[in-house]
C-alpha cells in the first residue's frame, strides 16, 4: 500500500509533545524495543508492545504486552488505546497496520518513510534527492536486462531483492558471467523487483546515526567503524579511524538524509569508505541500529534516550562521545563463553583501564548466529580493547 504523500506529508505535529509520565507503544517486541523501554523507563514513561512472541525480550520490562500477530487488527487497536505515541522497532511493518495505528493513535513517525525504506530502489532514489550519493545501480526486470547492467558496471557486482534481505540475504554476488542466468533465477523468486548495484571496493564500513524531532532538531552520533562476520555485524569501533574530514562528511550526509526524508526519531546510515575517501550510502534503518549499541555507555546521551526524546518532542540530547569504544555483538554461540569469563575476577584486572559492560536481550534460545546480546569495551584506545576481546576467547572461531 502506498501512503497519500500530500496527506502524509506531515504525520508529526511541531508544537506536541509527550511529557515523561506518558505511554510510549512500541510495534514489535525484540531487543531494540527492550532496551528502549530500559532507556524510557528511566525518564519516566511507561511502555506497551505487540509482538507475538510471549515474554518477549521488550515484553519482559515493558508495562504491557499485547500477544498477538502484527496484522491483528484488534491487538493494534488495544496498543492503541494503551499508548500516548507509537513507535516501532524494524522496518517491516504492515502498511494496513500502520495505517490503522495512523488514526487512531499518534505515530510521528509516520508510514512513508518505512515505504522508503522497505523497498532498495525507493530508499536509493530518496537518498539521491537528499543530495547523497549512492552507489550505481540499476533496476532490473528480466535477465536480459541484467546482462546488460553487468556488463556496464563490470564484475562483481551485487543483484538483491527490492524488498525483505537482511544480514547478508536475499542477495548474489555476481562474479562470473555464467552466474547471470541462475542469479537472476533465484532472487526472481522472492517476487519483488530486483536492484543490481556496482560493487564498491571499500577500505571501511562506516555508519552515522541521526535523530531529528518534530521541531525540527537534528543531531547525529560520532561514525562508527563497523566490521562484519559472515554479513552480520561483529564489531562497532568508536572513534572510527578514519581522517577527521571524512567523519565530518558522513555526519552532514546523515543529517542532510534526516532532513531530506522528513524524519522523525532515528535513522541509522550504513556508508563504504573507498581508499581514495570517497564514501557512498549502502543502505537506511528508521530506527535504533546495531551499530549504536556502542552509544549506552560511551555517550552522554544513548541512542535509546535519544529516539524517546525525538518521538515524544523533547529536546535532542547531546550524542557526544565521553570515551572510545569498541562494541561487539554476542550471538548465540558465544553466550556460554561469554558467562564463563565475566564470572572470573581476571575479566575485570585483566587490562587496566578497561571495563566491560554485558547487555544481554532475554531472548529464551540461544541459537547459532542469532544476536543474543553485546558487550561495549570501554578503553583509552580501541588496541586495549581489541587486548580483552582477544584474551577472552569467547569470539574465537572454536566458540561456534
């Protein structure tokens, strides 16, 4: 469903706000949603969630869950009328839903930039008009047109799915011409249209976070230098070492990408650094991001408390980085490990200067390659936190 861009072209209204003591609903259950409940709570607000999954990892410190599937029509009513505000935790929401929630509740954030954002062709052509640069890329409809595109932009070359794909899904490198045919085969499948991108050789992932509130406030986090294991990220390192002016420059793309899509709450934007600095936008999240976990400790303002305030239409913290960092996730694997050295004396003299501190997510199974959680490394120098990383042992290949 497409939203009315002139209806819609202000879901938010400027002079409200949602004073601490208010309801904040959050559409979706999972550990984003949690830990910007913990955030919230802290301030004051209470939380309600839908998420169909009992005792959700949001569920388990919210005030409420309502238990149900996220096209329930019934269950987004009950959230609400049990919230002040609504807010969501991932991009793939149901535009019927979000309608729904539209009238009859607030959402500030609106349903046109998750429109945006859920298909890769919209997102791209709406970076473009924000006056960001994009990697090349074209749309492709058939294998024929696909031959072509590979042939413009050379091998590899990336085709994805427009819509659904994440860490690493719903895409194909392309690397050798005779790959062409079964490419585009496989991803047809998923029926949605398929986007074919020129692959960037970059030296680094970079990624900005930005909040804008409905009074037109906008300010971004410090880049962080992200890395990434079997396409989900493994390590977020704060500040990112990279030159001064690049950090500069992916800041004002975030911010310039904030205001050009209207947005209100946070937007997450993942950027490659090639070696001759220059950097392209690879893709959006309208929402708190992996990459900001870094943000809790290591900020003065967490990227948590911050999409509270710019929802409800507070005043923007200040994001500034206190001390660097280095965030790194805990997937399943590594859960077990992890509980076995923080309960050792040595986890904390181990490095001087260094602390450690756990977020775990509630999550009931700890599966292989599912995010259960993340530790942020607190350091004068990301080199003496990479020291306890290593000397923990818990990301260790043998730990999988």
């Amino acid at each position: 469903m497409r939203p009315d861009t002139q209806r819609e072209a202000r879901a938010y209204d400027p002079s409200k706000v949602i004073a601490p003591g208010g309801t904040i609903g959050v559409l979706g259950g999972g550990q984003l949603g949690r830990m910007l409940a913990l955030a919230g709570r802290a301030m004051g607000y209470r939380f309600a969630t839908l998420d169909p999954t009992p005792d959700s990892p949001c569920g388990q410190v919210a005030d409420r869950q309502v238990t149900a599937p996220y096209h329930d029509a019934a269950a987004a009513r009950e959230l609400a009328e049990l919230s002040d505000v609504i807010t969501y935790e991932f991009e793939n929401v149901d535009a019927d839903v979000t309608e729904l929630l539209m009238k009859e509740s607030y959402v500030p954030q609106g349903s046109k930039l998750l429109y945006t954002t859920q298909h890769r062709l919209r997102e791209k052509r709406a970076i473009e008009a924000a006056g960001v640069k994009v990697a090349p890329y074209a749309e492709i409809g058939s294998v024929e047109e696909l031959r072509e595109a590979v042939g413009r932009f050379g091998l590899p070359c990336v085709l994805k799915t427009a819509m659904g794909g994440y860490d690493g899904k719903g895409q194909w490198v392309i690397r050798h011409e005779d790959e062409i045919a079964e490419a585009y085969e496989t991803l047809a499948r998923a029926g949605t249209e398929l986007v074919l991108e020129q692959f960037i050789r970059f030296e680094k992932e970079l990624s900005v976070i930005a909040a804008r509130s409905p009074r037109g406030e906008v300010k971004t986090f410090p880049a962080a230098e992200n890395e990434h294991v079997n396409n989900i990220l493994h390590l977020s390192i704060v500040p990112a070492r990279v030159p001064a002016d690049v950090v500069e420059r992916a800041e004002k793309m975030a911010a310039a990408i904030a205001e050009g899509l209207d947005v209100v709450g946070l937007i997450a934007v993942e950027l490659f650094l090639t070696a001759d600095g220059e950097l392209f936008v690879n893709e959006l999240a309208p929402r708190p991001h992996n990459s900001g976990h870094y943000t809790m400790e290591a900020c003065r303002t967490s990227q948590f408390e911050q999409h509270v305030r710019a929802i409800c239409n507070l005043p923007l913290g200040d994001p500034s980085l206190m001390q660097p960092v280095v965030m790194v996730n805990v997937l399943g694997e590594h859960v077990q490990p992890l509980l076995d050295w923080v309960v050792k004396p040595e986890s904390e003299s181990l490095e001087p200067g260094v602390t450690a501190k756990i977020h775990l997510y509630g999550k009931a199974e700890a599966k292989n390659g599912r995010k259960m959680g993340h530790v942020n490394v607190l350091a004068d120098t990301p080199e003496a936190a990479f020291r306890w990383i290593e000397a923990s042992r818990i990301w260790e290949p043998n730990n999988k």
